[in-house]
C-alpha cells in the first residue's frame, strides 16, 4: 500500500489485524461486550488518527461500535469491512442447506448478529472479500450502497511453508480443512465418503470439531480410510496440503475461506460450492458443487479420480494462479486503489 498516505489508515486496522479478529470472533471466544469494548477502546485512535488527517475509517463489522461515532464527528468516510455472509443470510443459509434466500424471505439473526449488522448499517461504503458475500447482501435486500469486493489471497508467510510436492501415490488423497462442523460441510462430507465404494480414498481431517458435531465425528473418525490431525500448525497445514491430491471443502456458508487459497497455492485441485466465496471455477482450479447436496460431492470425488492426470495439471496451474494474482501484496495493490477512488484522488 505504498501509494496511500500512511495517515489515511491507522495501523490497529491493517487486513492482517482484521482476519486475526475475524478468526477469534467466529471461533467463539467473543461475546457482544467484548466487541463493544473493543469499539470504546478504538475511539482514542480514531481521535488521533483524525488529527494526524487521516480521512477513511476502515473497520470490521462487529468491532466499529461508539468509534463511529467519533470518526463521523471528525468527517471521516466509514468504510466497513465484512468478511462471511450479511448477517441476516447466516442462518438462512445454515437451515436451507446453502441454499441462498430468496428477497421476499423474512429474514431474522441473532443477537450477535445483529451487532454486526448496525456496524454494515452505519458505513458510507461497504467492503467484502468476495462475490457470494456480495451476493448475500443483495438477497438481504441491501441496496443503500455500492458494495466493493477485494479477495485476500494468500499470505506470504505461508508461501514460504509449502514444501516440494510429491509424486501421487496409488491411494486418491483428500483433505479437509477447517471446523469440523455443519456450516463448512461436514454433514455433507460424511455423507459422500459413505458413497465412495469404488475408488481407493483416503481422508485426512485438520482442525477443531465443532460442538454440533462432536458425537458423529467420533464415530467417523473411527472409520478406517479417515485420519484425524488435529489442530496443525500452519507450516503442518501446508504439508498436508502438499500431500493431498483434492482439497474438499463444502461448506454452507462464509465469507472467502482461506483454506481454499492456501489448498489452492499448494496444488491441490478443489471441490468446493459457491458458498465458500472462492476463486475456484468449474473445470478450472476444481469443482463447483451445488450447496448441501453430499451425492453431488462424491460424484465430483469419484470423477476427479478418473481423471488424476488432469487434477495433478490442473493443481500445479492452481499454485501459478494464487502466485500471480492472490498474494497479500495484490490485496494492499486494490486496497490502495479503492482508497484513492472513495477519498476522490482517482
């Protein structure tokens, strides 16, 4: 982001800082207080940061609160930052199988949710990181402002982990990555190994259980093509992803998981639906699923087994793609530039 004035943007909200946030918050372990506090807590930045002529106020869903009020007192423009899908879709989407909600739907959230949505509310601009959110937004009904869609990409420091990948083995490997639990797919993912009888799979596993899910994964991690890992390091993420040849992700709804940019920048060829808010195109870098549908799953499973040449091309092309265009540095590159269009410089 060398084009913008250091000024404009306060450090304590880089995109580093907000994906930390992001992933602490969904994992559960902030409540609406913490999230309040937070927001009296960044009051005193945005005061100095107004003073120094800072002129955008680039915030997180969740975590803007009473610091908006102080940034618009100062005339900043709020820029709100949302990283899963609009507050009201969530549920939706959670009981619908992915299904996205018609507009006509009466749409509700909870009550974290809905702190989310009166931080979306107050912005000038909203910011997403990919086109599903934005398409969440528009099934909410959301049309009081353009929404800009940046994706993330892949971070350099796990660039530098992914080691040489090695030849195919004769087992098909797959991985998933990711909370075990029914919004990233799991009920879905053990309903389609279930139809995988005529190909020779394995499944690795990496990451928490989630509490909906701790009595069935038990007994699925029990079955023997399937391997539990754990909670890995992200240098052991990178490992597994090099060791997989399909990286499975179908998830119900996100915002634009990482995962599949890491799987992605590994070499893994990907079978994941819309709704992980992926660059992945059908016949592409994978498989586009429909949402919710565990035959679905297999059958792209069982057909990306038939053709391994293909998937091992099509992984190697993947790893080129996330290089050339996804990196941190593309992120700060487009960043930069919506910077300069919403302050009037371009």
């Amino acid at each position: 982001m060398d084009d913008v004035p250091e000024e404009q943007v306060h450090p304590l909200f880089s995109a580093e800082v907000l994906h930390a946030l992001g992933a602490v918050f969904h994992s559960g372990a902030m409540d609406i207080e913490s999230l309040r506090f937070y927001g009296r807590l960044a009051c005193r930045h945005v005061e100095r940061a107004a003073a120094a002529g800072a002129r955008i106020y680039h915030y997180r869903a969740g975590f803007g609160g009473a610091s908006l009020e102080v940034a618009r007192k100062r005339g900043m423009f709020l820029l709100c930052d949302h990283s899963i899908a609009h507050p009201l879709t969530v549920e939706a989407l959670m009981n619908n199988a992915g299904r996205m909600p018609a507009r006509e739907e009466t749409l509700s959230a909870g009550k974290i949710w809905m702190h989310f949505f009166q931080d979306i509310e107050q912005a000038d601009a909203v910011l997403v990181n990919s086109h599903f959110v934005r398409d969440t937004f528009v099934a909410s009904g959301y049309d009081r402002l353009p929404i800009h869609v940046i994706y993330l990409g892949i971070d350099e420091a796990f660039l530098t982990r992914i080691p040489e990948r090695k030849a195919a083995s004769s087992e098909f490997s797959l991985l998933f990555a990711g909370t075990f639990d029914k919004r990233k797919g799991a009920e879905l993912l053990i309903g389609a190994v279930g139809r995988l009888d005529n190909i020779p799979w394995r499944l690795e596993i990496a990451g928490p259980v989630g509490r909906d899910m701790a009595g069935r994964a038990q007994q699925f991690f029990s079955h023997p093509r399937v391997k539990y890992l754990g909670n890995l390091s992200r240098l052991e993420l990178a490992r597994a992803m090099s060791r997989a040849d399909v990286f499975v992700f179908p998830s119900l709804a996100e915002g634009s998981a990482r995962v599949v940019f890491e799987a992605l920048a590994c070499g893994c060829y990907v079978i994941t639906t819309p709704n992980s808010g992926s660059i992945v195109e059908d016949g592409v870098h994978g498989a586009i699923i429909p949402p919710g549908e565990s035959a679905a799953l297999a059958e792209a499973v069982e057909n990306a087994y038939q053709h391994r040449d293909e998937v091992s091309e099509i992984g190697k092309n993947n790893t080129l793609c996330v290089r050339a265009k996804y990196r941190q540095c593309d992120y700060g590159d487009q960043l930069a530039g919506l910077y300069k269009v919403l302050s009037g410089e371009s």
